[in-house]
C-alpha cells in the first residue's frame, strides 16, 4: 500500500480475505470501500519497502524475518561488548538472546506480530548499545563485580529505601533542568540523543517499549540524569511524534482506533481465554490471569487429547501398543501452549539476572534496566491478549533488550561462564529448539 502511495490495504481481496486484525474503511453510509487500516505502527512496513518493490507480493517475509533476527543477534554481540563483562559472558548472552529466548521462534517465524519485535531488536539493541557505550559509571561497577572482596556498602545505604533514591536524584535533576533553562544547550549530549532517536525508532515497531525509557535516564552519557533523560527524551519524541502524525492522517486520532474495534471482537470471539467484553484493552484485572501465563504456564505433559487451546479435541496415542515420542504429533510426551508458557521455564537463563539485582541502589545500569524491564511488563500484562497463537512468552521479546545486560552483569558477578550459567544457557537453547520444532509441527 505505501509502495502505491496509500495507507490503507486491499482489504478483502483475494489472498487476504482471511485476515482479522484489520480495522474496515467504511464510507459515509457505512459500507465497506474495500480497503483497510492495520493498527501496528509502520516501522516493520518501511523495513519491508525495498524488498517488496523488488520481488511484489513474492515477497517471502519470513526469509526477510530470519536475517533481520541474525543482524540483531550481531548487535548483542556489539552491545555486549560495551559492558564490563568477559568475552566468554559476552558469547553465552548472545547465544542466550539468539537462541534461549522466544527471539529465535519470532525470527523464525516472521508473521506479522513476530515480525514487529525483530524489527525492533534492530534500533533497541542500536540505542543500547550507544548509551551503555557512553556510561561512564561501568569502570567501578566493572571493579567492583570483579573484586569478590569488594567492601559492602555501609548498612545505611543498604537500608535506605529505593524511592528514596530515586526520588533524590529527580528532585537534583529538576533543579538542573529549571537551571538548563537558561543555557539549553547545555542539557544535549549528542549521544545520548542518538540513543534517543533509535530508542524512538523501536517504538514505532512495538508501541509498549516506550516505556523502556527509564534506561535512557540512568545509563548513557551526559554526566547527570537532566542531561540523559533531556538528551534521549528530545530524540526519542521525534520518531513518536512521526507515530502520532501517521495516526491522525491516517485515522484522524491520535491513538490508532483499530486496537479498541478488534478489542471488541476478539473479546466477545474468544471468551475461551479469559477475555472480558466489560474490561478496557488495558486493564489491571487481567494482571492475575496474564502473571499466570507469564511465569506459572506448563506445556501439556503426556496429553491424551490435543488441548482445547490448541485447536482441541482430537484424540492422541489411540493405539495401546504406541510410543510417546519428543516430536511424534499423534503421540508426543508434552506439548507446548498456544496461549503462552511461563518465562522462567522457556528461558531459564533469566535467572542469572539476579545476582545483579543486589546493585540496584548502587549501579545506574541495574537499577535503569531493571525498571525498565519492570515497567513494560507491567503495561503488557495489563493487555488483555499475550501474544496467542505463540511458544513461550513472545511480549518478553519487548524487554529483551533492556533484561540482557543484567543477565551478562548476574552472570559476571557468579564468576563469568561457570558450571550453572552454561547449564542454563544450554537448557534455553535446548527448550526453544523444542518448541521452534512444536510451532512448525502444529503449524503455528
């Protein structure tokens, strides 16, 4: 459609007549015109421009997916390097992202909502890796993980509250943005401004890591957290401000109406999995039962049926005499859930973040990527859908970015690659080959 000099697609035409995430363009008796409006941001559709003017609708988009999610896995490799990690750490988080997460089965597969989070690895590991490049603070926090007799911090630091700190430096940041305000220039770093700019970019791939922006406040360059948040937050609204315009010429709000409208229809279509007509698309009631499926969901273990969710109903190992197998489809040992599975058991790996956790009052790095992380799962899990049809828990890919420096720093902190970093960087590995083998067997 952008290639044609419109926004709106064909929509139905023969060949996409079957899509559903498509909000009709109606006239002004309310007919349909034969076009639609999709409510993703355009970032992935621009990616897609010069190959599609190239090869048309021939296009094969999940090709284009997989050297996408290759180039991002290069980029961890580079953003990685910017940390005061070991070059062994180095190579077991990268394999971790590439191959430990749910960003292998979103590369591999590359249907449109896959393809907005690989698309945004791109830019998100860019700005990453320009602010940690930028941090000044990482040679003491390299010191000081590195010397395992490194003194404790005194029991008053150790005591004092988080929001304490916290708000202690916003209220130092106020008063040096109420004093930046007679010498503007003095609040930019072109730096961090860049970091901005591609922190930006992603948002307009996947709307929720914007709320990713607590990074860009504590870790980069500019010397203070005015001049990180100030610097990023300038380049940051220039991408979401193009957003924002798109939206208006496009739909004349705004916000994209097309998320309320298919709201209402996969509400009332799907009350199978636990959605509520009555409920907002974001919504603080559907944080229990989302939590649920983030941390608690199991795969279906020695399932004598394929479950309701996943297209139910038939039944499995009719013969008496068959034998479970891994990957048998008419007689597996488990089976993954559509709806979602939990983190922790798809990617154990994450676990090696905690021992970084203990800096949270004392590095700007863990504490900005932990509330980074924090605050667009909050926002995700308030979302009434988790990503269904899909293996594992494919809105983690939103904070991956920001999750995998306190992984490589909980990893460095144990020591570097030991016997349990690498036993669970391989069991991520092993688990996600497991389910990239599941989605093409039930043909997700």
């Amino acid at each position: 459609a952008f290639l044609d000099g419109r926004a709106a697609i064909t929509w139905p035409a023969p060949g996409n007549d079957f899509f559903q995430d498509v909000l009709p363009v109606r006239d002004a008796g309310g007919n349909l015109t034969g076009f639609g409006l999709l409510p993703f941001p355009p970032l992935p559709a621009i990616f897609l421009l010069p190959v599609v003017a190239i090869f048309g609708l021939a296009t094969d988009q999940r090709a284009v997916s997989v050297v996408l999610g290759a180039i991002a896995v290069g980029l961890c490799w580079w953003a990685m390097g910017r940390l005061p990690v070991g070059r062994p750490v180095r190579l077991a988080v990268t394999i971790f992202f590439g191959f430990g997460t749910v960003t292998w089965y979103a590369a591999g597969l590359g249907t449109t909502w896959f393809f907005a989070h690989v698309v945004a690895f791109i830019p998100a590991l860019l700005a990453v890796g320009i602010a940690l490049g930028g941090e000044r603070s990482l040679d003491e926090d390299a010191a000081a993980e590195t010397d395992a007799a490194a003194e404790p911090a005194d029991l008053e630091e150790q005591l004092e509250p988080l929001a304490a700190v916290l708000g202690r430096a916003i209220r130092g940041a106020l008063g040096e943005v109420r004093a930046g305000i007679r010498n503007p220039g003095a609040l930019i770093d072109r730096r961090q401004f860049a970091a901005g700019l591609l922190f930006g970019l992603a948002c307009t791939a996947r709307l929720t890591i914007v709320f990713g922006a607590p990074f860009f406040m504590f870790v980069g360059s500019g010397g203070s957290l005015a001049r990180r948040a100030v610097s990023a937050g300038l380049g940051a609204i220039i991408p979401v401000g193009l957003l924002l315009g798109y939206n208006v010429a496009t739909t004349g709000q705004l916000f994209h109406p097309g998320y309320a409208y298919l709201y209402v229809l996969e509400a009332n279509g799907y009350a199978a999995l636990g959605y509520n007509p009555a409920w907002s698309l974001e919504d603080l009631r559907y944080l229990s039962q989302n939590l649920q499926i983030m941390l608690l969901s199991t795969p279906a273990i020695l399932p004598d049926q394929v479950p309701a969710g996943l297209g139910g109903g038939r039944l499995l190992c009719t013969d008496p005499g068959a034998v479970r197998g891994l990957f048998d489809p008419n007689c597996p040992i488990a089976l993954p859930r559509d709806i979602g599975m939990s983190l922790l058991l798809t990617s154990p790996a994450y676990l090696l973040a905690l021992p970084a956790l203990r800096r949270m009052r004392r590095s700007r790095l863990v504490a900005g990527s932990t509330l980074a992380v924090l605050a667009i799962a909050f926002v995700n899990l308030m979302h009434f859908s988790q990503g269904w049809v899909q293996f594992g828990y494919r809105f983690s890919n939103d904070f991956v970015v920001f999750a995998l420096p306190l992984v490589a720093l909980g990893m460095a902190r144990r020591g570097g690659v030991g016997l349990l970093a690498a036993w669970l960087v391989g069991l991520s590995v092993a688990i996600n080959f497991w389910g990239m083998t599941w989605g093409n067997l039930l043909g997700w």
